[in-house]
C-alpha cells in the first residue's frame, strides 16, 4: 500500500537539535555550572590545617612514668593523649584562647565538629586537624588546641609532683625533728642522716622531672595560618558546564526524535484544539459500470468517495412476454463487492447447425423450395 511522505520522521542531526531548543539547552548548562559552585561553596568550601607534636616519653623521668613500661604500653598512651587532645577541656581552654589571645569567637559545640585529634602512623605523634572556612582559622583552631593541651599536661604533672613534693617534705621534717632527739654518734643518728640526704635527693630529681616533662610535648609543628589553599568553585564551575553540555545535547537530541513530540497541533481562536489534517489515501481504479471505461486512480478525501468505489453491476433488460406478476415486490440489491471483478467474458457466437434442437423459446423457421436449384 503507498504511504504519504508526510507520515515519515524526518532525521535530525545534534546540531539542528539543540539549535531548535537552544534557549532551553543555555538555561541547563547555566542552572548545571550554578549548582556546581552553590555546592562547592557551601558544602564542599572547607579547609583543613594540621598541627603535629610529638609526646614526651614518660621513661625518661624517675617519677612520672604513668604506667609505661614498654613500647607497647607507650604506644596506648599515646593513643590516650590524642584523646586527650580532643576532650572537652582542652577544647574549652583552646575556646578561651582564641578569643581572648585571637580575639575568634568560637563556641565549643563548633570545635567539637571542627577539631579531631589522633595518633599518628610513628609512635609518640599526635596529630590535630582542624576544618573552618577560611585558612588562617582552620591553622588558628588546630595552634590552640595544642597550647591548650601543653597547659592542661604540664598543670596534671605539676599536680602530681606538688603531691609528691608534699609527701618528701613532710617525711623529711619528721625525720629532721628525730635527728634533733637523737644521741651524737649513735647508729639512729646515722640512719636519719643517711635517709634525710635521700629525701634531699628525691625532691631535687621530682624538680628535674617535672622541669624536662613540661607540657608533656618534645616538639610541636605548628599549622601555617599564612597558608591559602586555592578555591575548587572556579574548576567545578567548569565540570559543571561540561556536564550541563552534554546533558542539554542529549535532552535535545531525545526531544527532537520524539515521535509524540512531532506530532504538531492547531489551536482555535476559541482555545479549542484540533488535529491537523490527514494526509490523503490513494484510491483503488474505478470498476467498469454499466459499460463506461474504468475511472484513473485518484486521490479523494471526501467521505462518500469509499462508497463510489462499490461496483455496480448492469441492470439486465426485461423481456416483453414477462408478466407483471413475475416481478418481485421488492427489487434485490445487488451484491457488494469491495474489489472489481473483472466483467465476464461473453462466449463467441457460432452459426447455428441444422442437427442442433431448437430452442423451446424459439419461434419455428419455415423453409420455402421455390425450385431454385434446378
């Protein structure tokens, strides 16, 4: 069956597609590239500054070990003083010097998500990481929890050693006030000496220890506050745009070879909506009727052109001696036909032969001889 050209899609290149929907393609790729510096900016903006110390290790004092024996026990504690970096007294002293030494006002809950404190790849290190939106307070944050830490270490070991101190000086006054009831040259003299020289002693290493333990810190690195890490919203505004291109070529591209989409629809004055014209159908050849030549296939689009196209058959002629009453009372329509059959072939007439019978309704042939022959 032969097809309109009209109901063919015609093909579309990407080219001709986003240039038909070229407003709609710029408004993706601009919104996309906003997006993308809205998200860096406000969620992925932050920066980071790292401080490091290393802790002392409390072997090498005589009297503030804290329970480290080995490596491995030196290891936990360095693992406990991380944690001790971050606990909420040091953030609160840190608190206080930011802003009282750098006038920042930071509250505590903000340094709770900010700083994470935690022991390093080698032992003794501690690392400190602090995250704000700008460098010099990221580096800022990270430098007083440090500090913090030193002050609140060095005032737990001078507590220690006060304690420590006491108990020397107190057994040394009891033994200084024995001495002075001793008799001279007697072995308790001796003794007491000898234990108020240790006690002597043991106040003076507690001192030493407490001067090398200081804040518990061998060294410390400091964050840079000087530091300024360049901004990432310049580079993923341009990811964005990459990305915003290529989705506005394919939404485009889909848009355009969309069968629904081609389908183009009018609008009435009124506001109503109707379908556009269909296209036109061929037509099949006329048949023959009633001996006129057979009609050339056309196009018509009217809505009785289908029932022209019905065959109808030559009506056959009356014979005179039918009567009246043979007729029937209502005349029998001819049958439809969909399709023209070719007319019948009428057979070839042969001259007639004097052995054939006459026919009943034939009327009798008289022979006249006149004699001719002779």
């Amino acid at each position: 069956m032969a097809t309109d050209q009209r109901d063919e899609t015609p093909e579309v290149g990407l080219l001709e597609a986003v240039w038909r929907y070229r407003w709609s393609s710029v408004a993706l790729i601009l919104a996309t590239a906003v997006m993308a510096g809205a998200a860096t900016f406000f969620v992925f903006g932050n920066v980071e500054a790292t401080a490091r110390f290393a802790v002392v290790d409390p072997r090498s004092t005589t009297y503030l070990r804290m329970g480290v024996s080995s490596d491995s026990s030196y290891i936990a504690y360095t693992a406990q003083r991380a944690a001790f970096a971050q606990s909420a007294g040091v953030l609160d002293r840190a608190r206080q010097l930011l802003e009282n030494e750098q006038k920042v006002v930071v509250d505590l809950e903000t340094l709770r998500q900010s700083v994470t404190a935690s022991p390093g790849t080698a032992g003794g290190i501690v690392v400190v990481t602090s995250t704000a939106k700008t460098d010099k307070l990221a580096a800022q944050m990270s430098n007083s929890v440090v500090a913090a830490y030193q002050i609140l270490t060095e005032a737990d070991a001078q507590r220690d050693q006060e304690k420590l101190l006491k108990s020397v000086r107190t057994t040394r006054e009891r033994v200084q006030a024995d001495l002075k009831r001793a008799p001279d040259g007697s072995a308790t003299e001796s003794s007491l000496t000898e234990a108020l020289v240790q006690l002597q002693l043991k106040e003076s290493e507690a001192t030493i220890d407490l001067a090398q333990f200081g804040g518990g810190v061998r060294f410390v690195d400091q964050a840079n506050p000087l530091k300024v890490t360049p901004s990432k919203v310049p580079t993923n505004i341009a990811i964005g745009l990459a990305v915003g291109t290529l989705l506005a070529i394919v939404i485009a591209f889909l848009r355009a070879t969309n069968p629904i989409g081609t389908v183009r629809q009018a609008t009435t004055p009124t506001g109503q909506r109707h379908k556009p014209p269909q296209p036109r159908r061929p037509l099949l050849p006329r048949p023959e009727i009633n001996g006129s030549a057979p009609v050339k296939a056309e196009y018509d689009d009217r809505p009785t052109a289908a029932f022209e196209r019905i065959s109808l058959p030559a009506k056959p002629a009356e014979s005179p001696s039918a009567s009246a009453t043979d007729k029937p009372d209502r005349p029998v329509p001819p049958p439809i036909r969909s399709w023209p059959e070719p007319p019948a072939k009428t057979p070839a007439a042969r001259p007639p032969v004097a052995d054939d019978p006459p026919d009943d309704d034939s009327e009798p042939v008289v022979t006249i001889d006149t004699g001719a022959a002779n």
